[in-house]
C-alpha cells in the first residue's frame, strides 16, 4: 500500500526565514496531496491541497510543489511568524477507493 | 456548517471502565473515519465507514475497541474494558467521499487511570 515518508520531523526557524517541510510517497497512482496543520491542543486542520495535475499552489504565504516523477511534495512557508509554530501533517490519497495516508508530521517552531 | 462534533471533549475512567465516545459527522459526508493520536505512535487510523458500512478495521489495536455507524449522521467508538495505554486523544473525522479532503472534529482526550 501507500506510504508518506516526511522530513523533517522536526525544524526550528527563525521569525522572518522560510520554512520547507518535504514529503514522498511511493503509490504513483496517487492523485491528491494535502497538507494540515495542527497547533497545541487543537484538531489537524486542512491548510493547502494539491492534485496531481498542478505542479505548484500558492496561498498568501504557504506554496505547495509537486514533482509527480520523483514523487515528492513540499510544502513551503515563507515570512515564518511565530503563529505558524505547529506539527505539520502531509498527506496522500492513493489509487483504488482507499482513504489518505499521512506523515508522521513535523514539529515547526518559529523563534521570535 | 458546525462542522465534525465530538463527545464529550475530555474523558477520564478508571482501568475497567466502558468508553463511549460519540461523533456527529459533517451534513453529507459519508465517510466517517476514526483516529488516535499519542506521542509515541502519532496519528493512527483506527476505523472508517462509508455510507455507514466499516471498510477497513485494521487499525483497531484489539478486541477491546469497537466501531459502530448506525445512521448518516451517528458513529461511536467503544472501549471495553479500558486500559490505561488507551489514553490518547481519539478524532473523528469525515469527508465527501472517502478518498476526498478530510475534516476532523475536535477530539476526545481519554485518560484512564
């Protein structure tokens, strides 16, 4: 089946600098790939989606990239305030009517 | 929209006891998926349905848990008898179709003693 392979697990940034979070997964009939956002105590949260038919998605300061050939993801901050400090969560949904499989997450701390 | 409603939002029993939790899914989604979340094992898929039906119960850790749907806009998971490394924080999450975005409620922290 499916599996998401996610890196870092953990990252430290400093306010201001940006933020890459990468993902690969090995089902090349995977077509959809979102990323959720999980701050303390608080339920995973959808941020930016991307399908398999864009290469890149922008939302103000958050960007998703994908290269479908080496199936990988990313996922990209850019202005780090201290608000995006969160566990990162992507996602993939496989071929066949099967739901998404997720990363492990990443841990983001923003330093003021 | 009210979104996913989970209850209740915290949850505290002793080793032995039955755990009911309750999931309300979003108005005309028809998957409903369950989770858990701890430290250690991240974020676990436990159980999903679509259109009320379990699909997959793999991820169910034993016998002890259980997973019911018995209508569109019900689900509970049971725990019986708990254990204390059953402590974690449960989501329900629901979506479209099953294989489409994910919206997730705001969890049950369990802790048994």
């Amino acid at each position: 089946g499916e599996n998401v392979e996610q890196h870092p697990s953990t990252l430290s940034v400093q306010e201001g600098d940006s933020a890459v979070i990468k993902c690969t997964y090995s089902d090349s009939a995977s077509n959809y790939f979102p990323w959720y956002k999980q701050e303390l105590g608080k339920r995973p949260q959808l941020i930016i989606d991307i399908r398999s038919n864009v290469g890149e998605k922008k939302d103000q300061r958050i960007a998703v990239t994908l290269n479908k050939t080496a199936k990988h993801f990313s996922l990209h901050i850019t202005e780090t305030q201290p608000e995006d400090s969160a566990v990162y969560f992507c996602a993939a949904i496989p071929s066949g009517n099967t739901p998404l499989v997720f990363g492990k997450g990443t841990r983001l701390s923003v330093i003021a | 929209d009210a979104g996913v409603i989970q209850s209740p939002r915290h949850e505290v029993t002793e080793m032995g006891q039955e755990v009911t939790l309750r999931c309300k899914p979003i108005s005309g989604h028809n998957s409903l998926f369950w989770y858990r979340q701890t430290m250690m094992r991240g974020l676990e898929l436990l159980i999903y349905f679509n259109n009320n039906v379990p699909i997959d119960d793999s991820g169910m850790p034993e016998d002890r848990f259980s997973a019911k749907m018995p209508n569109a806009s019900f689900s509970t998971l049971k725990i019986q008898p708990s254990e204390p490394r059953d402590s974690a924080v449960y989501f329900c999450a629901s979506s479209y179709q099953g294989t489409d975005t994910q919206y997730f409620g705001p969890g049950t922290r369990l802790t048994v003693l």
